[in-house]
C-alpha cells in the first residue's frame, strides 16, 4: 500500500471493526496512508453509528484517525458526479460506487482497495483489489 491508494468505505470500516477477521487487515492497509473521498467519510460515519453501534465521540475519534492517516480528501464535486455517471453507464457499477471509483481516478491513485468491486478490473489506470482476497477459501 501506498500513499497513492484509495480506500473503499468497507475497507474503512472493516479498519475499527473488533469483531471481524478482516480487521486486522484493512487496519494495516490504512495505517499505511492513502486517499478517502467525502463520501466515504459519511458512508463510514453511518455504518460506524448503525453497525458498529460507535458513540459521536468514538465516531468523531475515528474520523479524526482516517483524516490523519488519508489526509487528501476527495470532495464530491458536481465533476465527480458527471464522470461517475460515465463510469456507471461504462461499466454497470451503481451510482456510488462509480463516485468512489471515480474520486480514485480522480485523485491520482493508482489502486482502489474495495471489498465490493471487481477484483483486479482497471478502470481508466485505477486498479480495483480486495484486500482480502487473500484470506478468501
């Protein structure tokens, strides 16, 4: 992992999740810095408050984590919105998928870690990998 990698919100999660195996793995993976978008800060602040059952404190901690750890933050622009439109249309990935995928081309990054996405497809020189594939079976 690199500082031009781009993390999925699931990845991001998995990251401050103590119960599941794939924890340990997104933790290393964002420990080692990165790129996020808006969305994924949001998409994270949703899940951590209604799957993680975190509190605004232990949420706004973790935010504060990624922001430090990921500190190119993509905004979601009305340019991202247009050419993830294309991406969906392109490639078949529902709308916020083709945002992140998008705020990854976007941003210079040359991986896009996602759990969600195709592993190993390219899309306009961003390539998609599960970071778990490894400990799939």
């Amino acid at each position: 992992m690199n500082a031009k990698a781009f993390f999925d919100t699931n990845v991001v999660v998995y990251a401050f999740s103590s119960t599941d195996h794939r924890g340990r793995i997104a933790y290393e993976s964002l420990a080692q810095g990165g790129v996020v978008s808006v969305q994924v800060l949001n998409e994270f602040t949703h899940t951590a408050r209604r799957k993680l059952d975190m509190s605004w404190p232990e949420v706004s901690a973790a935010l504060g984590a990624i922001r430090s750890l990921c500190p190119q933050i993509v905004p979601v622009t009305i340019g991202l919105h247009e050419d993830a439109l294309a991406i969906a249309e392109r490639f078949g990935y529902r709308i916020f998928d083709a945002l992140i995928i998008a705020a990854a081309i976007n941003s210079g990054c040359k991986t896009l870690y996602s759990e969600d996405m195709q592993n190993g497809q390219i899309i306009n020189g961003v390539t998609i990998s599960n970071p778990f594939s490894a400990t799939l079976g």
